[in-house]
C-alpha cells in the first residue's frame, strides 16, 4: 500500500514513525495552503491519504485528548454575511449543494465509519474555518447553522481535494481545547498529540502489514 500522511504543522507530524511505503508532508495551516501542496503531492497515486492533527470540540464532550474520526466536513465561513446574519454560499445559490464533490452541502468520507469501527473511535461531524473561533457570539452562530462537533482549518480542503483527485482518504483529529472564548491556558496541545500519534502509528502498522 502506498500511504500519504498530511498534516498542518510540523508539530503534529512530530511523532508518527517513518516508513519505506509512508509519505509524510506538511500541507501548511488554512485552507488555501492545504488545497495548493495536498493538489501538487497527489499528481503521485496514493492508495490512501490520511490528514491528521488537532481540532477544537463544540462540546465538553468529544473530550480534551480524545481522537476522533471526521466523517463529515463543511465549510464554515464562505457564504455572504448581512444585517440578517450569515448565509452559506449554498444559501445564496453561488453553488449548488449537490453536485459533486458536495452532498448537500457536506464533504463525505467513505472510509470513515469502517476506520472508526476499525480503531474503536467515535465519527463525528467536522467545520472548516479560516479563522478559528474563539468569541462567543461567532461560536454560537456556527453551533446552530452546522451542529458541529469539532473545529478545524484544513479539513474541508483535504475532503474536497481528495475527492476530486479520487483518492481514498480518512481525517483522523484529536481534541486540543473547547471551542470556547479563546483561553490557550485550557489548551493541551500536547496530550491532543501523543493521543493522536500513538493511535495514528497503530493505524499504520495495520494497514502496512
């Protein structure tokens, strides 16, 4: 099998062990960069691309250091802001929310309840925003607009650009701090992720047998 492993940061890659069939790189934070470098390092054929890193959760629960699976991705901030509020771009008829990659308004991984099962983690909803969110107003908007569970700034890119390249791929995140008003004191970027690199590795061993 030959395995892509992307990530945002250096950092979040800092762990995951080296192998002859493994390619690791740094798509760079944001969406733009992770569209551009993810588009460029797949003119090579994988068999599989697995995004990893942290993400925030809406909720007390997924956990600080859980790891998850994202079986849905959206983007949370294009559309058309009005004394009305936020409209998605699907809202405002710039796209349409069903023809491909989209499925009514959503990016679909189809590997990612069987990696769940496989690593015995929940599959949860993911939003993509260029900015992260950490004032209280903007959080409760995006609550009630997607129903969230965790929040990111590359997901959506990575779904969108390996479903159109048709490549097999799975994001797998681990929680970093609350999506809450932005405090990092209650961050544990550290704990996100040794969770998530030790549960990556394992994946990768298996899937490398």
């Amino acid at each position: 099998m030959k395995l892509l492993v992307t990530a945002a940061t250096d950092k979040e890659l800092q762990f995951i062990r080296k192998r002859p069939e493994l390619t690791v790189a740094n798509t760079g934070a944001g969406l733009v960069s992770t569209a551009y470098n993810l588009t460029r390092i797949l003119r090579d054929r994988y068999d599989l691309a697995v995004n990893i890193g942290v993400a925030g959760s809406f909720e007390p629960s997924p956990a600080i250091g859980e790891v998850l699976v994202v079986g849905s991705e959206t983007f949370g901030d294009f559309g058309v802001s009005s004394p009305a509020g936020f409209s998605t771009c699907f809202e405002e008829g710039l796209l349409s929310p069903d023809v491909f990659p989209f499925a009514g308004g959503m990016l679909f991984s189809e590997k990612a309840r069987e990696t769940a099962d496989a690593l015995s983690l929940r599959c949860v909803r993911g939003l993509t925003v260029n900015t992260v969110s950490g004032e209280r107003t903007r959080i409760e908007v995006l609550r009630k607009k997607f129903s969230p569970d965790v929040e990111t700034m590359e997901g959506a890119a990575f779904f969108l650009v390996c479903l159109c390249e048709h490549v097999p791929f799975v994001e797998i995140r681990s929680v970093s701090n609350i999506v809450e008003p932005r405090d990092k004191s209650r961050w544990n970027m550290r704990m996100a992720i040794e969770n998530l690199s030790d549960k990556v590795n394992s994946y990768i061993d298996e899937l490398l047998q």
